[in-house]
C-alpha cells in the first residue's frame, strides 16, 4: 500500500529552510537505508516533512514514522535548533 505522510514543526515553525533542510533531507536518506524503508518522494516546505511512502500495512507504517520522526527530531535538537 502507498501512503501519503507529513509531519509538521511544533507550533508550524519555519524552520526547515537552508542548512537545516539539507541536514533533515540526508537524515531522511540514511534512516531509509539504513532500515530498508520504501520512501518513493520526499519534499519539504519550510514548516513541514512530506512523504510519499509504501508500507506492507499500518503497524509497519507507524514503525516507519516512529523512527522517522524520532531521528529527525533528536538530530535537529543536537544541531541547537
């Protein structure tokens, strides 16, 4: 199945612009191949992550986003952001 994910900043701050959208862009890459996810498009605005991914079914969908997210956002917290 295809699945049609976003994720938003907290409070929809415009963050995700320069440095910090290259750094989330090779995150997004490295967890995908480092857990073998199907990601088949990433874009992103600057107060939000869009994903258009393929899953077996919604527990592997939520494992996906789980780690997605937790990653991501532990990252850009080390950064200092």
């Amino acid at each position: 199945m295809y699945y049609d994910a976003w994720f938003i900043t907290k409070y929809r701050k415009k963050i995700l612009y320069g440095e910090v959208e290259k750094n989330k862009r090779v995150t997004v890459r490295e967890i995908v191949l480092r857990k073998k996810y199907r990601i088949l498009r990433v874009a992103m605005g600057v107060d939000h992550l869009h994903l258009l991914l393929e899953a077996k079914n919604r527990k592997c969908l939520a494992d996906m986003m789980r780690v997605i997210k937790a990653v991501t956002s532990w990252k850009l917290r080390k950064s200092g952001l």
